[in-house]
C-alpha cells in the first residue's frame, strides 16, 4: 500500500516539474483544470492560449432522474375535485320527484282507506267463521204485452240440486197466469235464468222461490203496474265481517288477513291523522324543492 502511494506521489511531482520547466504535455493540462489553473497562474492564459491550449471544460453534474416518475415522457395532470354544486344540481330534481311522488300515492290511500275501505276494492281481508249467504234477486218488466222475469242467484252450493218456482197473475191476482218452475244441478256458484209470459190485464203480480235439495231458501213477490209498484226482490243476510269492515287499520299491518285488523269506514285514529301530514308534507316539499 505504501508503495502505491510513494507511485502516486512521485507522479504527482513529476507533473508538477514538468510545469515548471514547460515540458508537460499540453493534453494533460486540457485535461485537469487545476494543473491548467496552476499554469494559467504561472505563464498567463495568453501565453497557454498561443501554445493552442483550450481551457478546460467544466464537468457538468447531471441530475438524478427517476425512471418511473417520468415515463415514455407522459406527464399525468393532478386531479381536480368537480364542483358539488354541478352533483346536487342533477340530484336534486330526481329526489323531489320521487318524494312527490311517494307524497300523492300514499295520501291518496291513505284518504281512500278512511271515506271507503281499501278492503272495498282489494280481497285483503279472510273471514274463516263466515259462509257467504244465498244472494237471491228477480228482476221483472213488462214490453209489448209481455212480462219478463229475469231471475239471478249466487253464493250458491256446487253440485246441488236446486229448482226456481213461480206463480204468474194478471188483473190484481183475480186471473191465474202460469204455475212453473225451473230444476237444474248446480255447476259452479251462481245461477242465471229468465222467463216470459203473454199479459192483457194489469196489474200483474208474481210469487216465486228458490229451493236448495227440497227446502226452500227465498222467497220472492212483485207486482207491475200496481199502485204501490215492485219491479225487484232480493234476499241477502251477510254476517261477512270482512264486507261491513272494509277500513284498514294502518296498526295492525302484520296481521292483515285478520278480520281484527278492519273496521267501520269513515272511522280515524291517531295513526290515520299522523300518516296524512306526513305524506302531506312530502307532497308540499316535492313542489317547493321541484320548482
């Protein structure tokens, strides 16, 4: 080590002496700018100029540059945040429409509940404990001198026998008619029959009935062109706890099949008054907010 040194040194001073006698070489003074410097003292940069040596060009130090921050030469421009004003502003009409929206719909079934049932328009309500009553009806007109019976009946057993009879007068009873009647087995619920008979003397008058396997069921009369005129009788006892309720109870919403949770039209509470601002205000906030 002491040797490499010692090489170095005297390598060192062997430049230097050259300098001074003026037998360096003039590539090693372009090459080092402090022996350059130290001439350029010693004979004057005039004198290093006319023996064709240029001065030195300083090294220049080039940057430390990260290959990735600048890849391809693609600068990618920071991101900048869209106004929230531009968002609320689309946002804004589509939310005050479905809150006005929401508002109408429920306002309005809400009112329709309470003046006459939803239950009158939708089978929501189950009434297990109820059969539905015979509903019996006889229609009756009189065109171009005959009588017409038009005979309608529902609610009926499938599969059973069943007979409409009639008694046909004219004349306040004093002149007989027709004494018929009409068998059939019933396919279904409901049944639908009519009749018609030649009349010359009113007042006209009619007794007829329905009868289920051999009892009778209804009973019906009427009389055309009487003083005190009947053109229509009908039968029908409903205990259908479900058709005299037709109100929901908003309350009882878990447990709406039960006849408990129906009542009395045009009967409110607490809940139907509560339901109704409120919709009412959703309503109100929807216009102002849409406007």
């Amino acid at each position: 080590m002491k040797g490499s040194n010692t090489g170095a040194n005297m390598s060192e001073a062997e430049r230097l002496r050259q300098l001074l006698d003026g037998s360096i070489d003039p590539t090693e003074l372009e090459m080092d700018a402090d022996f350059f410097h130290l001439a350029e003292r010693i004979y004057g940069r005039e004198a290093l100029e006319s023996l064709g040596i240029t001065t030195p060009q300083p090294e220049i130090e080039t940057p430390n540059i990260d290959e990735n921050e600048h890849q391809h030469g693609v600068e990618i421009p920071d991101y900048i945040e869209p106004p929230l004003i531009q968002i609320e502003s689309e946002k804004h009409p589509k939310r005050s429409k479905f809150i006005l929206s929401v508002g109408i719909i429920g306002f309005l079934i809400v009112g329709i509940n309470f003046y006459v049932g939803i239950g009158s328009f939708l089978s929501l309500c189950v009434d297990d404990t109820h059969d539905a009553p015979i509903e019996f009806t006889v229609s009756s007109t009189i065109v171009d001198g005959n009588l017409h019976l038009f005979w309608n009946g529902n609610y009926l057993q499938n599969m059973t026998e069943y007979t409409i009879t009639w008694i046909i007068t004219e004349d306040g009873s004093n002149d007989f008619i027709e004494e018929g009647d009409f068998s059939w087995t019933s396919n279904g619920y409901s049944i639908v029959h009519s009749n018609s008979w030649v009349v010359n003397t009113p007042p006209y008058t009619y007794v007829t009935t329905l009868i289920e396997n051999g009892t009778e069921v209804a009973s019906l009369s009427g009389c055309l062109e009487c003083e005190t005129i009947t053109t229509q009788g009908q039968i029908q006892i409903s205990d259908d706890e479900c058709a005299n309720n037709p109100k929901f109870i908003f309350s009882k919403y878990d447990n709406y099949e039960s006849v408990n949770s129906w009542t009395f039209a045009q009967t409110a509470d607490v809940l139907d008054g509560a339901l109704l601002m409120l919709f009412g205000i959703m309503i109100l906030f929807g216009l102002i907010v849409k406007k």
